[in-house]
C-alpha cells in the first residue's frame, strides 16, 4: 500500500471469505488515519448469512 494513499475504497467480492482477506491482509497495510470505506457491506435491515456484512 503507497505510503501516501489518501482514501481507500474497497468494491469488490461481498463474501465472508473476501472480507475475513481484506481485513487480515488489507486494512494493516494501510497508513493510519486513511478514510476508508466498504461498498454494499450489508443490504437492508440485516446482513445475509455468509455475507462480508455478516
């Protein structure tokens, strides 16, 4: 991850197996303090069973 990323935006696979991956391996390489959002992660009131959401 670039030292000087200014915003991370993660829009990609929703599934718990993705998300368990980015925020084992993504999220620590990114500089502290970067704003960082997830698209989608939950869709209505709840999120759905195996879902990054979930």
């Amino acid at each position: 991850m670039p030292a000087d990323t200014g915003y991370l935006f993660i829009d990609a696979d929703h599934g718990a197996r993705f998300a368990h991956w980015y925020i084992e391996n993504v999220f620590p390489a990114v500089p502290a303090g970067t704003p960082t959002s997830v698209h989608d992660v939950v869709h209505g009131r709840r999120p759905k069973p195996f879902s990054e959401g979930s």
